[in-house]
C-alpha cells in the first residue's frame, strides 16, 4: 500500500491503522496530530482509522496546552484576553533560539506567561528529535498557536484547526503574510480567515496593520485583541508609527498588543507608554548576544512603560520651566 506522509511517499505492509503507522514511524501519539486527505483525525480514532491506498497524511507537532493553576492574581493592574487573566504583559515567541534549552531559560527569564508556538510537521526520518513541549511545560505556560508562516487564509484556517485538535485550544493568533520579503499582514485575507474561525468559536488575536480602519474592522467582527506591527517581524526597529498605534488603543474595547519589529527594551516600554495592552516579541531576544539578560530586560522595560502609562506623563513645553523656585534667590 502506498501512502504519502508529510509529502514523502511510502510504501506500507498490509491493513493497518492510523495507531499502528504512528507506532511504526516511532511516534508518540499523544503529541502529534494526523489529518488524513485534508480532514483531521481525532485522537480517539487512531486505532479504528484503517489506511487506505494513496491516502495522503500530515503530521505535526503537538502543540496544545492549558492554563495553569495560578495563584491569586493581583487585582491592581492585570492582564485580561477572551475571558482569561495574566500577570504580564510580555509574550514572547518560541523561534529562532540556539536549542531548545535556551528557548526555555529565556523563557522564564522573561516572567512571560503566554507563548506562541507555531504547527509545523513532525520529522517522520527522526522521531527521536526533541520536541518544544518537552521542554516548555504547556501545563506551566499557556501556548498562543499562531499561523506563522500562512500566506493564504485557507492555510491559516487548516493550521488553526490542526492546532486545536492537538491541545484543544481555541485561543489563537492568526496572521496572514503578504510576502516574504516584507512579511506585513495580507489584510484582506486575515479578514477572510478571521470571519471563518470566529464562525468556529475561536478566540482570535490578530496580526494586522497599524491602520485604524482595518483593526476597528477586526474588532467589529469580533477579534478578541488586535496586535498591530510595531515595524516588519525579525526587523528590530522599533515602533515606527506611534500616532497611529495609539490611535487603535484609543478606539478599542478589546485589548490591544504591539506585535513584530521591537528590537530592544526601550522599544517595548515606548509601546506601552502609548498605553498598549501588552507586547509580543521574539527576535528581540533570540538573537541578543545574550538572551536570557535581554529577556529581563524585557520584563523590566514593559513594566517600566505600564507604570509611566498609569502614572501619567508630564506636558510637553515648549520652553524651560525650573524646577526650583526663583523667588528667594540671593
């Protein structure tokens, strides 16, 4: 029987089942996903789901979580998305770190709480390889899976249902990639993509432009935080258009978070002085000469912006004003 998994063709001994071909390949079935001719397999069916000649299945990463039991959070300035509290407002993501040792450290250096993890398939020629769940416990973070790498919104929507049948998650961040050179949002099909999970009773954070118009659109629809780009993902260059940035916040009923192009701590303090929900970054810290001491710095420059948010900025003035008095000088 020939089969293809994962885009490699193979050929397979005599019946057998869904449960036998993951055994076979040295796969664990709880931490993978099957979808088998484009439709996903629950887990509950891998041992009754015979193969069939030229079936075509994709295999991915488990990537599913659950939210921790937290302690008592405190009630002074929390974090709140689609019904679920946080103590930070730093997310972070889990690409482009030297080993999966580092991604946890930095992880944890950083106090973040919620982390995106992308769906990607499962290296059926090394079942061995290590997998991001066994070392960033789901149970500790909740995982945001994302659609990192969409170009279309069919893909995103797949993805997105890959995801939850993994961990039974429906708190998602979809994005919708123009191209590859820029990867800004193709807005028209994150529109489309986010209208269909929406209609499936996912909790949607959105990727998006900094246009005003097209995020009070997103949130009309029904988006449960919208996430507009600092500058272009991987860039580092900061938050290129502030005007516009706090011109959302200040429209919206549902949290709004900087995504993509924070290069440095004092990045992501701009972001929330502009009264941002949260930030989200990756780059920033997988590629610092020192992860770990850039992922605290993180911590310490978005809790430094929330505070001068809540605290209230001076007046700008055109001209000098002491701050000692005048009268009594000898």
């Amino acid at each position: 029987m020939n089969v293809t998994i994962n885009g490699e063709e193979r050929s397979i001994d005599g019946p057998a089942t869904i449960e036998q071909l993951l055994s076979n390949l040295g796969l664990d079935g709880r931490k993978v996903v099957v979808e088998r001719n484009l439709e996903i397999v629950p887990k509950s069916q891998y041992n009754d789901v015979a193969l069939g000649e030229g079936d075509k299945f994709e295999i991915v990463h488990f990537i599913g979580g659950g939210a921790p039991e937290r302690a008592a959070l405190p009630k002074d300035d929390t974090f709140e998305v689609a019904g679920q509290t946080f103590n930070s407002r730093l997310l972070v993501g889990t690409g482009k770190y030297k080993d999966f040792e580092e991604t946890a450290a930095a992880i944890e250096a950083s106090g973040a709480e919620i982390v995106t993890v992308a769906v990607r398939r499962v290296n059926i020629t090394d079942p061995d390889q290590p997998m991001l769940v066994d070392y960033v416990d789901p149970k500790k973070y909740t995982y945001l899976p994302n659609t990192a790498g969409c170009f279309t919104a069919n893909d995103a929507v797949r993805t997105l249902r890959l995801a939850r049948e993994a961990g039974g998650w429906d708190l998602v961040k979809l994005e919708v990639l123009g191209d590859e050179k820029t990867l800004y949002p193709k807005m028209i099909e994150t529109l489309e993509a986010a209208e269909i999970l929406l209609k499936e009773d996912f909790k949607v954070m959105v990727y998006c432009s900094d246009d005003p118009i097209l995020a009070k659109r997103l949130e009309d629809i029904g988006c449960h935080a919208i996430m507009p780009l600092a500058a272009p993902i991987g860039s580092g260059l900061g938050v290129q258009n502030p005007v516009n940035i706090r011109l959302i916040k200040e429209q919206s009923s549902v949290p709004v978070l900087v995504d993509a192009g924070v290069g440095t701590a004092s990045d992501a303090t701009i972001a929330m002085e502009l009264g941002c929900d949260g930030v989200l970054m990756n780059t920033a810290i997988a590629e610092a000469k020192d992860p770990l001491k850039m992922a605290r710095a993180m911590k310490a420059g978005i809790e430094a912006g929330r505070l001068a948010y809540l605290a209230g900025r001076m007046p700008r003035k055109k001209y000098a004003d002491p701050s000692s008095p005048l009268s009594g000088l000898i």
